[in-house]
C-alpha cells in the first residue's frame, strides 16, 4: 500500500510539473497566427475593463480582443490567466448572419493535472452536423466525448470535447487548430442564405444562459461584468 501510494504521489507531481509547463500565452498567439493567415481582420473597439481585467488583490486577469472580417461579423479571443488554478484561452467566431453558416466556439483550459480542451460547431444539424466530421476520428483518439448536455440541441454531435493529460497539451492544441482551420476553410465557400441568423440566437441564448456567468468568471468578478462578458463574446 505504501508502494501504491507513493506512487501515486510521483504521478500527482509529474502531472503539476507538467501542468506548470504549460505555455498559454503561446498557445494564444498560436490561434491568433491562425486566424490572422487565413482572415483579413480588423479591431472591434472593446470596454476597457473587459479588454483588460484584474481580479481582487491582483489576482487573475483576463485579456480579450475582439475583430470582424469579410464574412464574418465577430471574432472574440479570450485568455484566461489565473495560475496557478486554471489557465487557458476561448475562442468564439461568428459568422455574417447572412450566410448558411454555424458559430464556432472552442477553448482550452489548464488545470491544476489536466488540460480541458472543446472545439465545436453550433447551429441546426444541416447546418453544422458534417463540418467537422473528417476530424472525427482524431478526437475519438483523445478520449473525446459529448459536450455539454444543455447544447445537445444546437452542437454538432461530432466535435472535440476531451479531458486529456497536460503532457498530451501539444496533441489536444493541434486537433482545436485543426478544427478552427477546417471551419474557416468551410465558411470561406459558404453560399448566403437561411439560417444563419436563427443559428447565432440560439448560440447565444444558451451560451449566455450557461456561460462565464454561472462559473468562476462570474464569481470572480461580478454578476454586472460577467453579464457585458457574456454578451460581448457570445452575442
């Protein structure tokens, strides 16, 4: 039992230090590289407070920018930094409502000895139930699962929701890119036409009902701020 134990112990450490090693802010540029080589996009003037917030005692901040671009009305990145308790980032795209096109949402989030990483299309099933199908096998492979119950009617049944050690950080970071790059490939040769608009209310009708409002965003910094944060990202 003492073998077992310390054991155990060994693990719990090597997972921290693994943890630890995490880079976000790399990760972070790494999307925005993404982003920037396939979009032409342009600043979206954010509330300062919300572009840039400090939690009590200077613990915690969260940094947010925001871009449109052609055929797309709103880009939102997100880094999230409260180490050493959760670190990450959340990326949210939204298209022109004009098109037949889902919402793309994803996020990656350090914990204290494992990496939650989602990435997922958003809309009614013809919408967004083949997008990111030829990914479906590289997420079975991290141990993917279904997302969260209250967006089973919206999500597209097939994307990225996983739990994953943080020494596979690399491999789950590669399958979100990857789903960020087949979505904005897609959108790119998307006709206009119904059913766009109707996909982002509802997006965001459940993303703001379950949202940073209800988890430690909300608790962290106010009902009032979280309440803008919501509506800035998802809305």
């Amino acid at each position: 039992m003492l073998d077992e134990m310390m054991h155990k112990a060994r693990v719990f450490e090597e997972l921290i230090k693994a943890r630890l090693e995490v880079d976000v802010s790399g990760l972070v540029a790494g999307v925005r590289a993404r982003l920037e080589s396939q979009l032409q996009m342009q600043p979206i003037p954010v509330d300062a407070d919300l572009g840039d917030r400090q939690g009590p005692l200077g613990w915690g901040r969260v940094r947010t920018t925001a871009w449109e671009a052609p055929r797309y009305r709103k880009i939102v990145l997100t880094q999230v930094s409260m180490r050493p308790i959760i670190e990450g980032f959340a990326l949210v795209v939204l298209p022109a409502p004009r098109l037949q096109a889902p919402v793309f949402a994803c996020d990656l989030m350090a914990l204290p000895t494992r990496v939650s990483v989602n990435a997922d299309v958003y809309g009614a099933p013809e919408l967004s139930r083949d997008l990111l199908a030829p990914l479906g096998e590289s997420f079975v492979r991290l141990g993917a699962a279904r997302g969260p119950k209250w967006s089973d009617s919206i999500a597209s049944g097939v994307g990225l929701h996983a739990k994953v050690s943080p020494r596979t950080v690399d491999d789950a970071f590669g399958a979100l890119t990857s789903a960020l790059a087949r979505y904005l490939d897609v959108v790119g040769g998307l006709p206009e036409g119904s059913g766009g608009a109707q996909a982002q209310k509802e997006f965001f009708q459940l993303f703001h009902e379950h949202g940073p409002r209800r988890g430690p965003l909300g608790r962290i910094f106010g009902a009032s701020w979280a309440e803008r944060y919501s509506r800035l990202i998802f809305e």
